[in-house]
C-alpha cells in the first residue's frame, strides 16, 4: 500500500539551514570576549581610580573612560553578532578588527611615555619597548580574521552563499 505523502510546505524550503559554528569562529569570538572585557576593566578601574589617574600627568581618566566603553561596546554587540550568525557580522569583523589595530598603535605611539635612554633611545620614543611582539601580534590575528572569514564553512555558517557552486566548495572545505 502506498501511503500519501504529505503536500511539501514551501516555506519550509525557504528557510537557510543552519550549520554548526565553526571552530575558527569560536575562536575567533572568544578572541573579541578578550578584548572586551579588557576594555571592560580599563573602563571600570578609569572610573574607580579617577582621582588617582587626574594627579597623574599624560592621559586624561576621561580618554581612559571613553575608550573603554566605546570599545567594550562594539565588542559586545560584534560578539553577540559572532555568536548568533548574524549576517552583518562578518562586515564588522572586519572593520572591527582593522580599526583597533589602528587605534592601539596610534595610542601607543602618540599616547604612552616611552623612555628616550640607552642605545635604542630615539626608535623607542616612537615605538612602544615590545613593539617587534606587538607587530608580530597585529599581523596574526588580522591575517587570522581574514583566513576566518573568507572560509566556506564560516561564509555558510553566516549565510553568506548565493549559489550551488559555493555550496560545492563548502564540502569541499571540511575543516572546522
């Protein structure tokens, strides 16, 4: 006996099939968490030690304080996006991603005292005493965040395809 197939509800084609998250974008994720609760607690101790940081002479508590919240939340918001696939995310990785790494060297080369003493004097004016780690660092998680991103699996995970041929591609790319 042939039983009757239910009639196929076309919304039910309709809707994106959710992948799991990949674990480069987790990593990725717990990469904003980071930096975010860093600006979290710089945030919260500009605040707290206020009067501590106004009888200091350079930065003023209020940069400290601003910055920290603008920053804690952009990553709050980028990490929420990260985490729900949403799919205007991986834009604001990217952007994310370029505009602090400009902003940390720009607060560290105009904003930091750097000691003019020893052989090295004059480059460590400009350049912070780790700044060779601290390039290093830039150009990993900025390379990381593009190799991220421009992978099937996350472009998937976001619902980034248009196309069968980027679905061919996606089992092809079978690494997390």
């Amino acid at each position: 006996m042939d039983t009757p197939k239910a009639p196929v509800d076309s919304q039910v084609e309709d809707t994106p099939v959710h992948t799991s998250r990949p674990a480069s974008v987790t990593i990725l994720a717990l990469g904003v968490l980071i930096i975010t609760i860093i600006n979290l607690t710089r945030l919260v101790l500009s605040i707290l030690n206020w009067d501590f940081l106004v009888s200091w002479p350079g930065v003023s508590p209020l940069y400290m304080s601003l910055t920290g919240l603008i920053w804690t939340l952009i990553g709050s918001l980028l990490l929420w996006g990260l985490w729900k696939a949403r799919k205007w995310a991986p834009g604001l990785m990217q952007a994310v991603a370029l505009t602090y790494a400009l902003y940390y060297w720009l607060d560290h080369v105009f904003l930091r005292n750097h000691p003019a003493s020893a052989a090295a004097g004059a480059q460590r004016v400009l350049l912070p005493v780790n700044w060779q780690f601290a390039a290093g660092a830039t150009v990993i998680c900025l390379a990381y965040t593009a190799w991220t991103l421009n992978r099937s699996k996350v472009k998937a995970y976001f619902g980034l395809f248009d196309s069968t041929a980027d679905n061919s591609r996606l089992e092809n790319d079978s690494n997390g």
